[in-house]
C-alpha cells in the first residue's frame, strides 16, 4: 500500500470471527503539512502498589530537611507532618539532577529527570515533552498488567492535563479531577466485587479479541511507508491498544478476594477550585476513592498531581497563587523565608501525609495497604524562588512487602536523583541494573534501604 493510500480517515479492517472490525489510527506527521499545523487474594501472594505524588513549587530545605541521617532523625517544620508515621517513611536529601550542558527548563528540567531519568530538552514552566518514560509508566508495565486498570491519575485542582505520567514524548496520562467520574470509572460499569462470591462476565467484554492481529498484514504496509517519527507514534498507540485488550481480558476472568475490598459509595457532586481550601478537600475526596480502588486491585498503579508545577494553589479571596510568591515575595529577614509561601510549604506534607495515613488504616495480610505500597512524593524544584535542582526533595512512604527499609533519613551526598528511582524498581522486582541517561546514568542502588 503506497503512501498516498493513507490519511487522516483512514482505518486499518480486517475480520474477527466473522465480523468486519476497523481499527482507527492516531494523528501522524503523515497526515499532517510540512509545519505540522494542519490538523489481596486469599492464599496467593499480596500484591505490591506503586504510586507518585507531586506537588509544585519545592521547599525551604532548612524547614524540610532533618539534619541527622540515619534513624536518629528529627522532622522540620515542614515535614513535621510525617511524624507519626516516622518507621514508615524514608526522607532523602542531597540527591541532584544533572543538566548535562542543558538549559535549566525551569519547574521541569527537576520532576522529569527525577521521574523519567533523562534531562530534557524541550519544555518550561511545568509542561513539555517527557524526555523518556516516568517511573510510574515504568513500574505499571511490571505491576500493572493483571488489573483492570493499568493506573490511575488524579489531578486535585480541576485540569485534567496536570499530570506528570507521561511516556517518552507528548504523551500525557490524562489525571480524574471528578470524584462521581471517578467513582463511576472505577466502581460502575465493569466493577466485578472480589468478595461477592459470584461472577458474571460481560457478554460485552467476551465478544472482545484481538483487533490488531486482525489488521496486521495492513500494521505492516503502513509501517514500510512512514517515517521513524509516526513509526514511534504507531508503537505508543499499538502499545496503549493492546492494553486495552489487556485489560478486557482481566474482566473475563473472576477476580480474586481481596479483603481490605469495602466498595464505596458513591460520592456527591463537588466543584473543583484552585484555593488551598478546595484543593484539600478535592484530594481527600479523591484519595478514599483511590485507597479503596487499590485495596479491590483495581489497580496497582498511580500518579497524584496536587497542582501544576508552577503551582496555582492560593489562599481564599486572594489571587496571587503560590508560584507568583515565590519569585515575588520578599524573604523575611528575620526568619529568612518567604512568610507567604511558606504558608503553602507548611502544610504540603500534610496532605501527603494524610494519604499514607488512609493506606496505612487499611489491614491487608499481616500489615497494611502502607505496608505493601510504596509512595515516591517529589517536587520540581528545591527552591523554586531560584529554580534550584540540588537536594530534590523525596519522600517515599511504604516498604514494599518488607522489601524496602523504611525509618531512615539517607544523605545523598551529591549523587543524582536516579539512585532513588534505580532502587524504587529494584525494590519492586523489576529487573533493571543500570537507570538514567548521561550525568544521571546510575547502577549504583542505595544499599540502606534494600532489605
């Protein structure tokens, strides 16, 4: 099939079990001008969760650091919020992201090469290309592959595109910024309760195979005729298609029991808002949902964005956001911080905090839903005042199954931010020896919390 058979309606047919079926393709620089404008199972195993957390605008390392590392640590004014919860959390300090003679894309330049490994080149003020895939994309291709979804991302401010799950490109994880949406995807239409003892698959769902080995003779002449570029696009889209099926053929069969499982009620209406105030509340409403979706194994998987990188939470009948304050404000000369802002900084953890404390409620096994999770909290920056990339703050809550030694503040001394993703998939069992591209490339494992 010559190149000039295909456009932007074209659709790949073939036959499945008798029936016509047409797979529709992805916009293409094929279809485009030359500007590019013109268009818990009883008796098996308990199942490990893996999740990122974001939130914008960094820290004031003097305020969130603890000075001793090691188990004798103490939290500062704004982790103080981890406190209770101190043998389950791991605080690291001192971990860099390298530029390698990049620009510093600022609050990106941070979160993509903490998540992704790679520096990136294209980019800025909290949006851009993903210069590899991020580390939640990673772990669900190992995690995520026997559960109904793959993963999960919430945004808390109402913009569905505020979201730092990305493959390697343009491609973003849209994030649930509805409670009803999201009670709806997870526990509507499709929900199979672990519990009930009975099971009845979709007839829907039966009907469903393979649609792309039935068009794979015309897969194979348009990947002759296009570019490497679409050659990529049409491997992202195969990839996320093939999911699809991937995730039909798990509701064909019956889930197994899950005893943390309590399916929720459905939630009230709730508008979202950029105020710290409907921002807090969005998460909580967002995060019960969340919990219970992965004490049923409806995924393993998530990302949770509490605002966008260049944050845009402020405080009620105010309409200067965080991000505006922390380039504008003054730093106090007595306190040496910015009063304003830190307002925002004191209370982040707790939100976080508030997450792991929900996990953490929830007996699974012999432990908790904290206990077999583990939870990477992360900013962009260190001081986003001057965009700083030294000591990325991270937090990880969790200790993967008892596969990761949690309690412990750990100096890195200088190293880069991918030591600590390195031994996230390490810990999670992937089989992955070397992490990272360039100045951040690493196969060096932080030794003190693999148990």
């Amino acid at each position: 099939m010559s190149l000039s058979k295909w456009n932007r309606r074209s659709v790949m047919s073939g036959m499945l079990r008798g029936a016509s079926v047409a797979v529709a393709l992805p916009c293409l620089d094929l279809f485009l001008d030359g500007n590019g404008e013109a268009m818990a199972a009883t008796g098996s195993p308990i199942p490990t969760r893996f999740g990122t957390w974001f939130w914008g605008c960094g820290v004031n390392e003097k305020r969130f650091f603890p000075d001793a590392v090691g188990r004798d640590f103490a939290f500062k004014e704004e982790s103080i919020a981890l406190a209770p919860l101190k043998d389950k959390i791991t605080m690291f300090s001192g971990f860099n992201a390298y530029l390698d003679g990049q620009p510093n894309l600022t609050h990106w330049s941070g979160i993509m090469t903490t998540l992704g490994g790679t520096v990136p080149t294209k980019g800025g003020n909290g949006q851009g290309a993903a210069p590899a895939t991020t580390l939640d994309c990673l772990v669900a291709d190992h995690l995520g592959t026997g559960t109904r979804f793959k993963q999960i991302g919430i945004a808390c401010t109402g913009q569905s595109n505020v979201s730092f799950s990305m493959r390697a490109g343009t491609t973003v994880n849209p994030s649930e910024v509805d409670p009803l949406a999201l009670y709806t995807r997870l526990f509507g239409t499709g929900f199979q309760d672990p519990n009930s003892g009975t099971f009845k698959p979709d007839p829907n769902v039966m009907i469903e195979q393979s649609v792309l080995s039935s068009v794979k003779g015309q897969r194979e002449a348009l990947g002759r005729v296009v570019g490497s570029a679409d050659r990529h696009r049409l491997d992202q889209y195969y990839t996320s298609v093939r999911e699809l099926e991937n995730q039909l053929a798990v509701q064909l069969q019956p889930p197994p029991r899950a005893d943390a499982c309590v399916v929720p009620k459905a939630p009230a209406g709730m508008e979202p808002g950029t105020t710290w105030e409907d921002a807090t509340a969005m998460h909580d409403r967002l995060t019960d949902l969340l919990v219970m979706a992965l004490a049923c194994n409806q995924t393993h998987v998530f990302h949770v964005a509490l605002s966008q990188a260049t944050s845009n939470l402020r405080k009620a009948g105010q309409s200067i956001a965080l991000h505006e304050l922390t380039h504008e404000e003054p730093i106090d000369p007595k306190l040496g911080y910015q009063i304003e802002a830190t307002f925002f900084l004191e209370r982040v953890m707790g939100l976080y905090a508030n997450l792991l404390t929900k996990l953490d409620k929830v007996k699974e096994g012999n432990g908790t839903l904290l206990d077999h999770s583990l939870i990477l909290a992360t900013s962009e920056a260190n001081l986003a005042k001057l965009h700083t990339l030294e000591s990325l703050p991270m937090v990880v809550g969790g200790s993967a199954g008892g596969r990761w030694k949690a309690g412990q503040h750990i100096a890195g001394k200088g190293d880069s931010v991918t030591r600590v993703g390195l031994t996230i998939q390490q810990a999670l069992g992937m089989p992955v020896g070397t992490w990272g591209t360039g100045g951040n490339e690493t196969s060096k494992t932080i030794g003190e919390v693999m148990a």
